[in-house]
C-alpha cells in the first residue's frame, strides 16, 4: 500500500508544508504516482493558491520506505 505525499514550498514566504492525500492509500506504486500527477495538476489549477513550487512528490509504502 502506498500513500501519496507532497512537499510544497511558496515562493512569497519561506515557508513549505506537506500535503498527503486523504483519498489511499493505493495497491500500487504506479496507482500512487497517478494519484501525485493529479493532484500536482489540480494544485496548480486552484483559484486561490499562492504562488508556490512543488520541491518533492513521493508515495510512501506501508513499510515505512519512501519510493
């Protein structure tokens, strides 16, 4: 199982936060980079999102390693 996590970080603050999707985890890894794709595309497409860059995008197993 795998969940699908972000680091983001805005360009008008030195500030960053993690985003880790509510919706797995996912059977599969490519199931989870499907997932990281789509939710990279939405949080570009927000109204209201400030400037930022998406620094990682990582699905993180069950077994605790990041792929």
């Amino acid at each position: 199982m795998f969940t699908a996590i972000l680091l983001l970080c805005f360009s008008w603050r030195e500030e960053c936060m993690y985003i880790r999707d509510v919706r797995g985890p996912y059977e599969t890894l490519s199931r989870c980079e499907a997932r990281l794709e789509e939710i990279s595309k939405y949080l570009h497409t927000a109204p209201d999102m400030p400037p930022f860059k998406i620094v990682s995008k990582k699905c993180k197993s069950s077994m605790g390693e990041l792929t």
